[in-house]
C-alpha cells in the first residue's frame, strides 16, 4: 500500500514522505489514526504543502535554536490550570499545554514533542520543563502553574 505521511511516524518517515508499507498496517494503523492518507495522484501534489508547511515550524539550525533558546529565557510563562481547594490538579500539566503558554506569553512556536515534562505536574506553583530545540540545545524552562 503507498501512502503520504501526515505526522512523524518512528522508523517509517517524515511528513510528506511517500511510503510502502503493508496493507493491514496502513489500513489498521495509519490511517485511522491519520498518521497517513492514501497516495493519490491529487494527493502527491499535496506532499509540496505539507513539507512546506513542516519547516515553517522546525528549528532551521543551530543559530536559529539559540536563537530561540534566548527567546525563552526572556519572557515568564504562566499555565493555568483547574485545581481544587488544596492547590491539586485535576489531572497534569501536558506539554501540549506548556506550548500554548509560551505562544500565549509572546514565545516563539514550539513543538509538542520537544517538551519534556518530568513526571507529572500535579499542583500549583513553580516547575521546570525541559525543551530540545535542536540536537546540541536544550534549555530548561521555568513555568508557573496558576488556577484557572
């Protein structure tokens, strides 16, 4: 079966890649998930947009991600999140959550996966989050968890 990736998928490829994998693997797998679509000729011509579209969010090299790193340390980053009474969560901090926070603060877009929450946030108050910008920049990022 060949199909066009939609998100990073390990081992197999990148977005916009084209790939032949096994019928039961993209019919059960990759496409309910849409991890993929299937490779049309319409389709294939999408595959310009979607590379487009991925560096547009990537961290070009390692100038741009000190770059970015310096972004970071200069702005303050507040997640709000619902608590109880005794300053617990309701449920955790994601990175998901983290990204939104920082473009919300006026920080660069990052991406969802470059985020390493250790553990799990569970209360209020101050934390540090991890963030890899590129394969020599990592950067610790502190966050306050506030009540929503």
């Amino acid at each position: 079966m060949k199909l066009i990736l939609n998100a990073d998928v390990p081992n197999l490829g990148a977005p916009g890649d084209i790939v032949e994998v096994k019928d039961g693997y993209g019919r059960n797998y990759l496409l309910p998930r849409k991890l993929a679509v299937v490779a049309t000729r319409g389709a294939e011509k999408q595959v310009e947009q979607i590379r487009r579209a991925q560096k547009a969010r990537e961290i070009r090299d390692l100038g741009h991600a000190q770059q970015v790193d310096s972004q970071l340390r200069n702005i303050n980053v507040t997640v709000p999140a619902k608590a109880g009474d005794t300053g617990r969560l309701f449920g955790s901090v994601t990175p998901a959550q983290v990204v939104d926070a920082v473009k919300a603060a006026g920080g660069p877009v990052l991406d969802k996966r470059s985020i390493d929450v250790p553990g799990h946030i569970k209360t209020l108050g101050k934390h540090q989050v991890e963030v890899r910008l590129h394969p020599e920049v990592t950067t610790e990022l502190p966050i306050a968890v506030v009540a929503s």
